[in-house]
C-alpha cells in the first residue's frame, strides 16, 4: 500500500521553525481485489465475491517535534 505524506504549506522559514509541531498527512486506499475472490467460508467454498459495497482507506497523521526531531505516527485504518 503506498501512502503518501504531505506537510502543511508555511509562509516563511522562521515560522517553520518556531512551529509547535510539524504535522504530515497522507490517505491511502488499501480495499482489497474488488471481484473474484474466494469467500473462504463465509459462504459456499464456491462462492465468489461480485464487487465492491465500499471502499476502505488507510490515513496517516505524523508529529514532528522541530526541536528533538522525534517523529510520532498514528495511523487508522477502516474496517
């Protein structure tokens, strides 16, 4: 799954620096195969899926201190 990261846009590069935080994100779609697929026993061992009902999303959100440049991610996946 590709995720892509982003950062907020700043004027100058002193506010970059007297920032809090730096803060990224990204969204990423990780549905799996949308037709095909075995059911696995969820139905008859012959059944097979038709689609997709709806699709599911990864979304990154990471947290950089500017001072120590420690990093923190949260990420949360649809289910």
């Amino acid at each position: 799954v590709l995720l892509l990261l982003g950062c907020a846009c700043v004027n100058t590069v002193s506010e970059l620096v007297d920032a809090p935080w730096h803060v990224g994100v990204g969204i990423a779609d990780c549905t799996g195969p949308a037709a095909e697929v075995v059911m696995m026993g969820y139905a008859d061992n012959n059944h097979k899926t038709a689609g997709i009902h709806m699709r599911l999303y990864a979304r990154a959100f990471v947290f950089v201190d500017p001072s120590s440049r420690d990093r923190m991610a949260f990420v949360n996946v649809d289910t």
